[in-house]
C-alpha cells in the first residue's frame, strides 16, 4: 500500500499512496468483525473540519497523483483520534479531484444550516429599513431599494456553507460526529498499522452508523471501493436473519431493515453550485435594471433573464444526467470480477473474502445490486427527480431579493404587500420549476456525441425546447397574475404550486415505467 523513496536531498522518505501489495502476505480472508484489542489499536475517527482541510489543500490535484513525505503522513495520521464506534464511514475513490468532494460533502453537512442562517439575517434587515434607516437609492418606480438583504444573505450563506461544522466546537466545545476517512485515520507511512487497518476496513464500516459514499462514475471500477460496499451489504444481512453479529462488534443492528448508505454524487454537488451561481447572476442583473432609471420600459422581469444563462445551465444537466444514468446502469449490471485493483494478490484476497462472506460471487453481485439499488432510490429518487432539499438552496437568492422587495413595500397599502410577498413565493417556485424542466431536458439530451458540435447543437436544442414550455407556463403566471390585485396573485400562486406538484410526479412514473420495461425486455432476451 505504500511506495517510499528517500529524497536525494536527505529530506524524508517521501511516500505515495497506493494500492500495491502490504496484503500479499495475509492469507486468510478479510475478518468482518472487529476484536477489542484491533479496534482500540487501529481504530480512529476524525472530523470535518479536518477531511474538508486536507482536501482542500490538495484541491488542484487527485489523491493518486499525490505524495508526501513521512513528515507529512505522521502530520495528518495525528488529525485522527482513537475512538469506540464511528458516526460516518467516508468512502470514495481516490481517482476522483477533491474540488468535488468539497462542495458535496459542504451542501449536503452544510446546506441546510446555512440556507436557514442566511435566510434570517437577510430578513433581520427588515426591520432596521422601516422609516429608511438604512441608506436607499430610488429606483425607477420611486421605491427606496438597495440590496442589502440580498448582499448579507449571499455572505452569510457563503461563510456558513464552509465553516458550519465548526460551530459545535466553536459554541458548545464538543466534538463533532466522527468520521472515518481513509487518508487520516490510516498511518500512511507506518507500514505495519497500514495493514492492519487496511485488513480491518470491513469491520470498520461495521463499527460505523452509516456509509457515506462519495460516488463518481469511476467508484465502481475500484475493488477497495466496492468491498466497502460489500461488507455493509454483508452486515445488513447478518443482521436481518440470524443476528450473528453482537453489539460490541457492530453499530448497524440497530437499524437492521434499512441499509444505511448516504449517497453523494459528487457531480450533483458540482450541478447545485452552478444552478445557485446561474440564480445569483440573474437575480444580481434584475438588481441592476431596477435601479437604473432609464431601464423602466426595458427592465427585465427575472423569468427573462434566467433564459439568458440557460445554455450553461442545460449543459451543466445533461453532464449530470448522464452520471445519473451511469449510476443506475453500474448498480443493474454490477460485478465484482469487473472491478480492478493494482495488486493481484490483493484482488484474489478479496474475492476470497467476498466468497466467504456471500458462497459465490453472482450471490454477491445479486445482494448489491438489489440492496443497493433500493437504498439509492429512497436516497435520491427517480433518475429525472433533483433533490427537493438540494433544489430549495438554490432558490435562497430569489428569498434574499424577497426580503429587500419587502424593505421597499412597508410604506405601500396592504394588497401591495400581499401582492409583493405572493410574487416572491412565485419567483421561487418558478426557480424549483427551472430545476425539474431543466434535468427533464437534460435526461431526453443525455446522451454524449463524438462530435463537439453536436454536443453544443444538443445542448442548444435542449435549450430552445426549455424557452419554449418556460415561456408558456411563465409568462401568463407573471403577467396577468400580478395585476395590482389581491385575487389573480393567489390564483397565479396556486397555478405555480400545481404546475411544480405535476412536474415532480409525473415525468417519475412515466420514466419509471419505460425503465422498468426496458429491464424485463432485457432480462427475457438474456
């Protein structure tokens, strides 16, 4: 597992990670239960803060390609801690950029704290606006705006996005939930630990609440990645029938019906940060024309301007409804034999352990691709349905300017500022809206060409398709909806609401059922 050199320079030995053979030597198969004395020895836990420190600090690089001297090692070997059991056991593929993984795993601990913090502080301004307490400037329409709501509602989400996991030690000085990740809690120049702890990751997952995988589509073409996998499977099963496993060897039998899997697709990650900056960007250009005076008879309204960014948006869909697919191809046809490792004497080590654990290698193959599947569909959903959690964030922008329109109409007659408040539940329900169409669009255009031209003809195709049903469904909402009175401003709202509840449902169940047809065909032809 390690390959070490001494520096010509007489600095450390410097060491680079990867899979090679510590292993060759252990004959017998990798044990799925952990004794006290391994566990008190080997096992270690971590935090956030410090995984989302050493990824950021190899962000420009993948960990295959990294290396670092004993020094070092030894360094990030002491971020981890001796513990008893494990909140999360972080597995991803060390192929994979760490740029990814940082954005993923900061949404997903993150996302929601933030979103609620910056909400807050955005709508805490209110009030310190009534009577202009705080400087203005007069818009085309003689409104006093300026916005600031917006402003320290992006600030604030932004500093919380990627320092909220600190606030338990911060506030309260206690620790965090602990995690297990491989490049801390693994002594990566200590050649002795390093193979008793990479003999133990089976049993390490036991001792852990939940798995938490940084998946890419590369993930499972990686034997260490899917014999993590395995042994929760393995554990889940023990659990469900005879109950082999005890108490002090396992902290999955308290939830033996539910694989405990936390999926984290790390191109989704990527695709929420850029739907939010596409959000952002137009909400910051409707800012501009409001307070432009010449812009009344051409300011745009913010459904117009989202069409501005969307070939980039559309782009950004397709690249992740094809992981998407990816993903659901790669749990139906799973296979173990498909799956590579560097060293051959490990890969026939671990397929004696997966022999062990499951009798033959298609029984295996058989439990995680029914498991697993499962836990991904509860997890995310169907293949053309974003995260709702996921999507909400990325309409706080639209909350944000919300709460500067409510700023502007304190002064104004009551029916305006029912009107203004059920304008801004529109706006953010057209974003949700923007979300579902546009990873609708995005599973119709998947597909990649060879050609780059007919990539960017698909992705522009996409796009005239989604201006096409955005306009349709948009502009009668926001224009005879938001007349100046009360009524057509609920009924425009409720048409919103119903339009977002359709798209959420249907194009599930009927790309559901062409998926579910297609597999039976198969399955009979096979």
């Amino acid at each position: 597992l390690v390959q070490s050199s001494i520096s010509s320079d007489g600095r450390d030995p410097v060491v680079s990670p990867s899979h090679g053979s510590l292993l060759s030597e252990t004959r017998a198969p990798l044990d799925i239960q952990l004794s006290a004395s391994t566990a008190k020895e080997l096992l270690r836990g971590t935090n956030l803060s410090a995984i989302l420190s050493v990824l950021w600090s190899k962000m420009a690089s993948t960990h295959a390609d990294q290396s670092f001297s004993v020094g070092e090692a030894a360094k990030l070997w002491r971020q981890s801690r001796p513990v008893q059991e494990l909140g999360t056991f972080v597995s991803h593929c060390w192929r994979d950029g760490d740029a990814g993984k940082v954005i993923t795993l900061c949404f997903h601990y993150n996302g929601v704290p933030a979103a609620i913090a910056s909400i807050v502080v955005s709508f805490a301004l209110v009030p310190l606006n009534i009577g202009e307490r705080i400087p203005v400037v007069r818009n085309w329409s003689g409104c006093g705006f300026l916005p600031c709501s917006f402003v320290a509602g992006l600030v604030c989400f932004t500093i919380a996005l990627f320092t909220w996991h600190r606030m338990p030690s911060a506030l309260c000085g206690r620790r965090g939930d602990s995690f297990f990740f491989d490049k801390l809690c693994v002594h990566q120049a200590d050649t002795v630990l390093q193979a008793g702890a990479v003999a133990s990751l089976p049993a390490f997952v036991g001792k852990s609440r939940a798995l938490a995988i940084l998946w890419s589509p590369t993930y499972f073409s990686r034997l260490w990645c899917t014999i993590e996998v395995a042994a929760l499977v393995r554990l889940s099963t023990l659990n469900r029938t005879s109950g082999q496993l005890d108490a002090q060897s396992c902290q999955l039998q308290s939830c033996p019906d539910k694989l405990p899997l936390i999926w984290l697709p790390i191109e989704l990650g990527k695709t929420v940060a850029k739907l939010l900056a596409v959000v952002c960007c137009t909400v910051v250009l409707t800012i501009v024309a409001q307070m432009i005076p010449w812009s009344q008879d051409y300011a745009p309204d913010m459904p117009v301007v989202v069409t501005w960014l969307l070939p980039f948006h559309i782009h950004s869909m397709r690249s992740y409804m094809r992981n998407r697919l990816a993903l659901s191809a790669q749990l139906r046809d799973f296979s173990f034999e498909d799956a590579e490792c560097k060293s051959d004497d490990d890969k026939r080590l671990l397929k004696a352990t997966l022999l062990q654990w499951f009798g033959t290698l298609d029984e295996a193959n058989s439990f995680v691709r029914s498991a697993v599947s499962t836990s991904v569909h509860m997890t995310m959903g169907s293949e053309v349905r974003f995260p709702l959690r996921l999507l909400l964030i990325t309409c706080l922008p639209v909350i944000w300017n919300g709460a500067d329109y409510t700023i502007c109409y304190l002064s104004r007659p009551l029916e305006l500022r029912v009107s203004s408040f059920l304008y801004t539940v529109v706006l953010t329900l057209i974003v949700v809206f923007v979300g579902q169409l546009s990873i609708l669009i995005g599973r119709i255009s998947a597909r990649r060409w060879e050609n780059p031209m007919c990539n960017i003809a698909a992705t522009l195709a996409g796009t005239a398709v989604f201006c096409v049903i955005f306009v349709l469904v948009t502009f009668p909402i926001d224009n005879w909806g938001f007349r100046g009175d009360e009524p057509s401003a609920v009924i425009a709202t409720s048409t919103m609401f119903c339009v977002v509840g359709i798209l959420q449902v249907l194009p599930s169940k009927i790309f559901g059922r062409i998926a579910a047809s297609a597999h039976k065909a198969s399955r009979s032809s096979a």
